[in-house]
C-alpha cells in the first residue's frame, strides 16, 4: 500500500464515511408500480458498477410488461410477496419472498416482471431492484441466471447481527453467487443496541441504503450521518470499514443493505434498458432490437403470459 493510503498515525482514518445522503421518493414506472428509485435518477445518475437502484413496490394488477435489458445484470431480491418472470427464451420462474434473481442480461433478454396470478391475498409486491454495469468484454455474454431461493441464502447471526449474504462473503461464509463485476451484497438486521464494524475494499465505491428503524452510519468517533428507511448513503473512498450502529430510541431493528462494487472506468452510454459503452454501439443495439437480431431474434414472435393476460398487447 502506497504511504499516502496508510493512516496517518491515528485509527480512524480508515473508516468510510457518508459522503452523499439521498431520500428516495416515490415515482411511478413500468405499468402501475412505484419505485422509490435512488441511483439512476438525475441526482446521481451512475456510481460505477451500479446504474439503478429502485425499491419497487406492486399490487396486481400492475408491474414491469414486456421490455428488453443489454449490457448489464439485473438483481432483484424480494423483500415481501413475490414476482413471477417470464423471458423470451422460455425461461419462467417466480422470486418468493427472500428470494433472489441474479440475471446477466449480456447481449439481450426481453422479459417481463409481474406479480404472480396465484399471489392470493398478497396485496403488495416489495422488493429491491439493482442494476450493475457489465465491462465491455462482458456486456455480448450469453444471459445467464442465477436464482436462489430464501432457504438456501447464507445466513448468520451474531451479537444481534443477522446477515444474509446475497453477494460477496462475510465472516469466511461466501455467497453462491458468482458475479462478472466484482460485487458484494450484505442485508443486515441490526437488534436495538448492536453494531457492526464492516470490511469494503479499499477501492469499490460502495452504498448503504435503509429499509427500517434507525441508524447511524461512519465513524462512531470521528463523524456519521444517521439515516431512516428509504434513505441512500454514499460512502466516500479512503477507507477499508465501515461502522453502523442501531440508533433506534423505540426498540426496533435496524435494516439495511451494504452494496460494493469495483468500479469498471469505462465510458457509460444508457438509453432506458440499453447500456453500452459508446453512442455507436446504442445505435446498434436500437437497431438490432428493432429488426430481432443479435441475441433479440426470439423476441419476434414473443408475448408474456401475464402481460396478454391483462390485455395489454
Ligand atoms: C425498465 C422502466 C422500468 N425498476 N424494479 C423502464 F420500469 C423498467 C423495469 C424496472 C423494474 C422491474 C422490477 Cl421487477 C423492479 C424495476 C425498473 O423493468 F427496465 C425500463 N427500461
Ligand atoms: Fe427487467
């Protein structure tokens, strides 16, 4: 490590620190679902991988139709109910509460993201939707999926710590999940009174986002920004740790998700769900969507189960 990235002497300078602190509102998408949309909107409209970050709600009849993804991954992990997917390809599925879909769109996927028709009685769909970038020699790979289901996610428990590892490895326990841009994707569940004193490389850009109770996020000793539910923290660079501790004074847990990402420096060029890296190559992308060509030919003839359903083609 270079002398200018070692502590100067005193132990607090390796702490991450809340650099940004976002408030996500709610902001209609798809058809009929709201999204409290955090990164990619105006504000910040990339923080390298990631692209999107959007804790989405949906009730039926309502959700994300037919639209088409090239050149990152999509990763939505269910925090309430659940959402039935459907691709052109003929892969279908539903994400169950807890569960996880971890999709590489790569050269292109066209699919839908709707509530499940036998969600009897399950009135809202909750969940998180993140998209991370693909570096170039990754952005044409054949789509892949991962899927987990809740049982079968990494879970631990210490000191009124609960973890679930969706990416990454936390305490020598590694997630099932292997990603083309290095990632790490940590749920904790903070009981009132606990804390944690996480690890991030050096390097990756990294953000906590709340889903409830009350926290405080930094260096308990030297500066922390305390953040709510539907709130985005930006953490600065120039550290390795990150501390978080439950400052609820009403005896409830503290939620949240820490996402890192290794930034991958290249040139972004989005249009909605085409991410390339050059105008040219969006250009082409349009075209090849359009005229069914480069990995959207199954798209030609293709409509979703649940969007026909509901009479929307
Ligand atoms: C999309 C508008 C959209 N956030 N969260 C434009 F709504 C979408 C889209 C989603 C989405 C889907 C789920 Cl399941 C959860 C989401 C946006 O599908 F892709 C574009 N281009
Ligand atoms: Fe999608």
């Amino acid at each position: 490590m270079p002398i200018s990235e070692k502590s100067s002497g005193k132990n607090n300078i390796n702490k991450r620190l809340v650099v940004k602190k976002l408030f996500a509102r709610q902001q209609h998408e798809g058809f009929g679902a709201v999204v409290r949309r955090s990164i990619g909107r105006f504000e910040l409209r990339y923080f390298d991988p990631f692209l999107v970050l959007d804790e989405f709600s949906v009730s039926a009849p309502a959700g994300f139709p037919d639209h088409p993804h090239r050149g990152f991954e999509t990763v939505t992990y269910m925090l309430e109910g659940e959402i039935l997917h459907e691709d052109c390809e003929g892969h279908k599925g539903v994400i169950r509460e807890g569960g996880l879909q971890w999709m590489t769109a790569g050269k292109g996927i066209v699919h839908s993201e709707m509530p499940s028709s036998n969600s009897n009685g399950i009135t809202h769909n909750k969940g998180l939707q993140l998209w991370i970038n693909l570096s170039s020699k990754h952005k044409l790979v054949e789509p892949i999926y991962q899927e987990i289901e809740s049982k079968d996610i990494a879970e631990t428990e210490k000191d009124g710590v609960r973890v679930r590892i969706i990416a990454g490895e936390w305490n020598g326990v590694k997630s099932k999940i292997c990603t083309r841009t290095p990632t790490m994707y940590l749920d904790f569940t903070l009981s009132p009174g606990s804390r944690i004193s996480q690890s991030i490389p050096f390097h990756w850009n990294a953000f906590v986002y709340v889903l409830e109770g009350q926290g405080h996020f930094g260096d308990s000793k030297l500066q922390h920004s305390g953040a709510a539910a539907h709130h985005l923290l930006l953490l600065g660079l120039g550290g390795d740790r990150l501390e978080a501790w439950n400052s609820s004074d009403s005896g409830l847990p503290l939620r949240f998700i820490l996402v890192g990402g290794e930034p991958i420096g290249e040139p972004m060029v989005q249009f909605g769900p085409f991410v390339m890296n050059t105008q040219e190559e969006i250009d082409q992308t349009i075209d090849d969507f359009d005229n069914f060509r480069n990995g959207f030919e199954k798209a030609r003839h293709w409509k979703s189960q649940a969007a026909s359903a509901l009479g929307l083609f």
